[in-house]
C-alpha cells in the first residue's frame, strides 16, 4: 500500500523519530535499547523507602479487563504490587527476610516460621511445565488495522475498514525447551491473538508456509523424532540427528517441509523479518452468507531475511537469546516491527482444490503466481510485555478461538490441534479458567455457564448457570447473530483410517520450492543438509534421505551425497514445474529502517559524528565501536561508545563501518581475550570483525585509512560490497543501498548459477 494511503505510515514516522531519539546522546549515561529499568539505579543501596518503579515506556500489560470480559478501568499500578514495604502474600509487613527464625544465632530453623514456609513453598511452585513445542518464545503487544479490503468476504467485523483491534503476538522455536538457543534451525511460531470485540480470535501459524505431516494423529510422531533422543537427552534443539532423519526419510509427507527447514527460511535473522502464514485453509463467510476458501500470510515491511549458518552458529554462544533481544530492543527504540496480513482467495467448491491443488493438504502451498496475496490490515507491534511469564508464557493459543465469519476446513491436521490446543492449555495452566488469566482475557462480555475449577477468578452471581432457566430471567439468552459452523454438507462414506489420493503426491512441491530458489539459497540448501545428515551415526539412514533427495532434484542429491562421501542413488524427479519467484528471498529490495550499523571509531571524531547522524536520519540504529567503553571525546559533543573491541562481534551488524585503522588497544592481549591472539598493526578484534563480516556477505565501508584495516582482516579492497572513499557520508550512502539487498551475494558466485 502506498504510504500516501497507510493508515499508519505517520506512526512509522513517529517511530523514525523515536528510534532516533533513542539513541541520540543525551549525556553520559546515552545507551541503545536495553536498560534494565525504569531508572538508572543509585550507586549505594537505597535506604529510603518508595513504592515500586512504573514499567519502562516501552512495556505494556494486559489490557484492563475482568475475568469475564469488562472493562475494569484498572490502571497498571492497580495490577502490580505496590507500597514501599515488604510484605507476606497477604499484606503483613516484614522488618526482614534475610534470616530464617531460629533458636539464638546458632540454634535451629524454627518450625514455626510462617515467612519461611511462605516464601519457600511459593518458590517451590514458581514453574508450570513448559509448552511441549514452542517453549521457547518471545512476545510483544500490538495493534491491528484493518484495511476493509476483506469486508466483502467475510463478516468478522474486526477485519471491517478502519477498524483496530489489539494484538498480542507470540513467535517461538519448535524442538527446543525454554533454555535453548534463538539461532537454531527450526521452525518458528508466529502466534496471533486477536482481542476483538466479538470475541478471542487466534491466528496460529509459522514461518513455513507447510507442515511435516497431513494429519493430526501424526503430530506425536514427529515431535518425538525431533526432540532430543530419549536416552542421552540430546541433542538440544537440533534436527541433526539419527531419530529426526530417520523418520524424514521414511515418511516422505515431510519432505516439504523438511527442504524448508533447510533452507534459509529455517534461520531467520530476526523475527522482524520473518513470514508468517496460516498453514491450514480456513472457510470465511460474508454477511450474505457466501463462503470462500482463504490462505493466511504475514508479510513483514522490513522483508524477509536470514542469517548464515555460521552467523546462526556463533550467535547460539555469543548471544543465545538474539531473536528476543532483537526484538524488545526494536520496540524499545521505537522502530516497531510492522506485518502486513493478506489472504489468498479461493472458490468454496465441493472438491476443496484449486487449480489442481488440495487445499486441505497442509503439505502444500498454492504458488502466489497462481493466487496473489491479498492485503487485508497492517499489524504494528508498539509495546513489549511487563513481565514475561504473567504475558509470554501464560498466553494461552488455540485455533479453535474463533470469531463469526471465520470458519474451519476438514483439513485432518487442523483436526487434531483444534482437540489438541486446548487439552495442552488445561494441562499446563491448571485447571480449565486459563481463560481468565490477564493476558488471555477476551475484550467482549463472557457469559458462558461455565463454573468452579481450579483458578476460577470470576464471582459468578445469580442460581441458573444452565439452560432454560426462569430463575435467572431466562439469562442468558441464545444470540440470533452469533457463531454458527458453516452447514458443509458432508459426503457419505464409509469409515476408514485413509486419506484422499491427492495425499500420495509428496515431491512435486519440493521440487517447486527448489527450482524458485536462486543459486546461493540452492547452496544454503546443499550446505544444510550435508551438515544435518553428517551427524546421523547410521549409514542407511544417510542412504535412505539420498534416495528422498534424488527424487527432488539430481543436483542437490549429487552434492550432498559427495559432501558426505557417499555414491550418488539412482532416482529422478518427475516433472519440472513452474518455478514461483515469490518463494525466493533473494533479488528484492527492501527498507533500511532499524537494521543495525556497526561503527569502529577512528581518529576523526567529527567524520564519526556526522556518518552516526546520518546513520540516524535514516531510521537506522548506530553502534559505535571502540577498544573502550565510556566516551569518545575532543572537540564537540562526547560520543558515547555502545561496543568495545572485547564484546563486538560481527553477528550483531547488518553492516559495518570503519573509520581507519585501530591500532592494537590495551586489552588486545592472547590471555584475556582469545580474539586477540593473533598480533598485527591493526587490533586483530576488528580485524576479525571485519573477516566475520565479510565471509557473511554484509556490506562493508571505510574511509580515512580503513584500507589498512581491510587488508588486516585479508579483505580484498576491490570486492563486492567493499566501499572505500574519502567521504564518509558518500561511503555510508553506497553501504545503505547495499543494506537494502541485505546481502553481498555476488561476493561468493555460486557454481549452480
């Protein structure tokens, strides 16, 4: 949408100006996002007494709402804990909690100290059992907009023109468990809960458009191949592994979404830059009653982009919890993440198939050369939650939360999660009132005769909580417009464990996907699976996902099998179908806002002034770089250093300015800092930097005597994406239209081009 015609494009500018302001020095103490408070905190204990801190500007809790869907007015101090002292669960003050009550300072803990008991008891109890898949997440508030383009197919009337509704969105890893890595390769989540004034609406989807299996009875299955192996409880988070391959390449359903995994779409470099999609096909209903059959896709503004496996690898030990980072920080300086929904649009017929498609098949996708994706609203996230396990943690999805003019298909996998969401729910947040919880509360009244169970917040009034009733005025009553399943009518048949023979074809969209991808993802691809299968231990494992490869193309079935020392197998694919550029993430240009520039100061203060400016101006976040923290000064304003020598690594930056040479810094010795070891005339930290960052194809630039540097780090000053100059300013502008590709492909030609 033009920005002319965005509902939101003045709140993008406002949150330029924002990001800006973030990290403009306004003193000493001027930091990028990531404070750990409301304020900065006293040298000395404080001693005076105060009640607690407000949230930082950037967080926001659960809209204020009661058990069963009022508007409470509470405000978020109301909902905290608040007063200047200590005190018991149930409002007793303490004068300490240090010490136990004991029998004289030496004598025995007392039985009888209540305070411990509470206190101990409690920290017992802190943790429920994490989510069996998707344990490991990050969430953030929002709001959606409707944009009313879907307000002639369907009658939910949060997708009606101009209207706005809150979000609050989930994303997540697959396999891992809440102490895992961000940067592992895996599926991700990407879960939206839309609180709409009809009721709860959850988007449960991921950033692979496919799933590994075509029914639900299944889904045990492949989660026990991909979690770590029973007996040794590894590996964590990884798909590189005997069980996981072993079942791959038996039950070749997954073969799709495998290829997938393996591709750059399994890493993403943020959730920022991450699509989303819907995976099922859903029925939506106009007010006419007219049906039609649709496909759900989040499409980031930033574009859609990717680390390199190696960038994915150092991160899992330099900054395990990068993608949350990333995007809290994001939302803290003021550059809010922003996805577009679309839909494609399909007849409702009898056949459930598009051309030639089964769209109840949740192992393919419908190329959008054949359907375009429709935009349908513009979703900002703005705000980040209060406190991760009362928000992240406790939210509560399912796909069964729907609202009318949204409807579900006979798709077998959406089948089993619409039983299997919400048994996980009860299990882990105890009881069946998980709805009750703040942060999974509907913004429309509950009136639902549900009653007692573990939690039950809600004080339910009146004697007739069943229907019909006249002892409570009949109340509640049926609603003439409320949510009716789409009468469908079924087909007759007889019963059997089967699956239609459309089911059967588990290769053709594989091969589609790997024809749409240009020569260097075809290289990720190759590089993924000849990682992944080299740490299967059994031989005819390997053999066995060979075999499935050859049958999705002989070239990627040829290069793996010679990475891995093994004979090619015979097997051709069948047929060549039409490649879909839109599967390909490379070859589009995209906005620069928010992507991270990394600055190594050198002795021009004032050329590093300026280029930090113009970094800002353009909506970018400036991190400079230098061998100590604190600040840079001379004449002018001080600049204060975000990054030193020791904690810089490459895999922060999206792209990386040099002012010079450094020489050596103090700290540049072997035994402190093992990124010091090898001596030269420019810090080898930078130098290092600088190799990281160029073997990962980001944009490089440099002026003054940065070529020194470059040839430190064994940089050819002439390659791809290398920008020398005498102007800093011009340098920053070439980098910039670089960091619109995001990468330097040309720099690493790949031999299947």
């Amino acid at each position: 949408m033009p920005k002319d015609t965005n509902p939101l494009a003045k709140a993008v500018d406002k949150a330029v100006d924002k990001l800006t302001d973030a990290v403009t020095d306004h003193g000493p103490a001027a930091e990028i996002p990531g404070r750990p408070g409301a304020e900065p905190p006293s040298l000395d204990e404080p001693v005076e007494p105060r009640g607690p801190l407000p949230p930082k500007p950037d967080q926001r809790g659960p809209d204020p709402f009661t058990a069963t869907g009022q508007p409470s007015g509470d405000t978020p101090e109301s909902r905290a804990q608040g007063g200047p002292f200590l005190t018991t669960a149930t409002g007793t003050r303490l004068p300490d909690t240090d010490h136990s009550l004991k029998a004289g300072p030496r004598g025995p803990v007392l039985l009888r100290d209540h305070h411990l008991r509470e206190k101990i008891t409690h920290f017992d109890h802190e943790r429920i059992p994490e989510r069996v898949v998707h344990a490991r997440g990050a969430a953030a508030h929002g709001v959606f907009q409707s944009y009313g383009t879907a307000a002639s197919i369907t009658k939910a009337a949060f997708l009606a023109k101009d209207a706005e509704t809150p979000v609050f969105v989930r994303f997540s890893t697959v396999l891992g468990s809440r102490g895992s890595a961000d940067t592992v390769r895996d599926t991700r989540g990407f879960a939206t809960k839309f609180y709409t004034d009809e009721g709860i609406f959850d988007l449960v989807g991921n950033n692979i458009p496919v799933f590994f299996i075509q029914d639900g009875i299944k889904f045990p299955d492949i989660i026990h191949a991909g979690k770590p192996h029973p007996d040794r409880e590894i590996p964590q988070a990884q798909s590189a592994h005997d069980t996981f391959w072993d079942f791959v390449s038996l039950h070749t359903e997954a073969t799709h979404h495998t290829l997938w995994n393996m591709s750059d779409r399994g890493i993403p470099r943020s959730y920022r830059t991450m699509e989303g999609f819907g995976v099922h096909t859903f029925r939506l209903v106009a007010a006419d009653g007219g049906t039609v059959l649709v496909k759900f896709h989040w499409k980031p503004k930033a574009g859609v982009h990717s680390l390199v496996w190696e960038e994915a690898q150092l991160l899992g030990g330099v900054d395990p919890d990068f993608h949350r980072r990333d995007l809290a920080d994001a939302i803290e300086a003021g550059a809010h993440p922003q996805w577009e929904l679309g839909v494609q649009i399909f007849p409702d017929t009898p056949e459930q198939t598009f051309e030639g498609i089964d769209l109840l098949d949740p192992t393919k996708i419908v190329p959008e050369e054949l359907a375009p994706v429709q935009p349908i609203g513009l979703m900002t996230l703005n705000a980040n939650p209060v406190n991760y396990f009362a928000e992240t943690e406790q939210v509560a999805f399912h796909v069964g939360h729907l609202v009318p003019g949204i409807d579900v298909t006979d798709d077998p996998l959406l089948a089993g999660r619409l039983f299997s969401y919400l048994d996980t729910q009860i299990t882990r947040l105890g009881g069946p009132n998980f709805n009750q919880l703040p942060i999974n509360r509907p913004h429309a009244p509950v009136n639902d005769m549900l009653r007692d169970g573990m939690h039950q917040t809600a004080v339910h009034a009146g004697a007739a909580p069943y229907r019909p009733n006249s002892l409570d005025g009949g109340c509640p009553f049926h609603a003439p417009d409320g949510y009716v399943e789409v009468p469908v009518p079924v087909e007759a048949a007889a019963r059997g464990r089967v699956a239609p023979a459309s089911f059967d074809d588990h290769f053709s969209q594989p091969r589609l996907f790997w024809l749409s991808l240009s020569p260097v993802e075809q290289e990720h691809v190759i590089a993924a699976y000849t990682f992944e299968l080299s740490k299967v231990y059994e031989q005819a494992i390997k053999e066995r996902q060979l075999l499935v490869l050859a049958r999705i193309d002989p070239v990627l079935c040829r290069e793996v099998a010679a990475g891995l020392g093994l004979p090619v197998p015979d097997g051709a694919p069948e047929g060549d179908p039409m490649p879909s550029p839109a599967l390909s993430q490379v070859g589009k240009a995209w906005p620069t806002a928010g992507r991270i520039v990394g600055i190594v100061a050198g002795p021009d203060l004032d050329a590093l002034r300026t280029v930090r400016q113009a970094v800002l101006d353009g909506g970018m976040v400036p991190l400079v770089i230098a061998p100590t923290g604190g600040t840079l000064t001379g004449d002018g304003d001080p600049i204060t250093v975000q990054r030193t020598f020791a904690a810089a690594r490459s895999v922060e930056f999206d792209a990386i300015l040099v002012a010079g040479a450094p020489a050596p810094g103090a700290d540049a010795q072997g035994a402190r800092d093992a990124k010091a070891g090898v001596p030269g005339p420019v810090d080898p930290r930078v130098a290092l930097l600088l190799n990281e960052a160029y073997r990962h194809a980001k944009p490089l630039g440099g002026w003054g005597q940065a070529g020194d540097a470059f040839a430190a780090a064994a940089v050819p000053a002439g390659a791809p994406g290398v920008v020398l100059g005498d102007s800093a300013t011009a340098v920053l502008e070439e980098v910039t239209g670089l960091l619109a590709l995001h990468r330097v492909w040309e720099r690493f030609p790949s031999a299947l081009a």
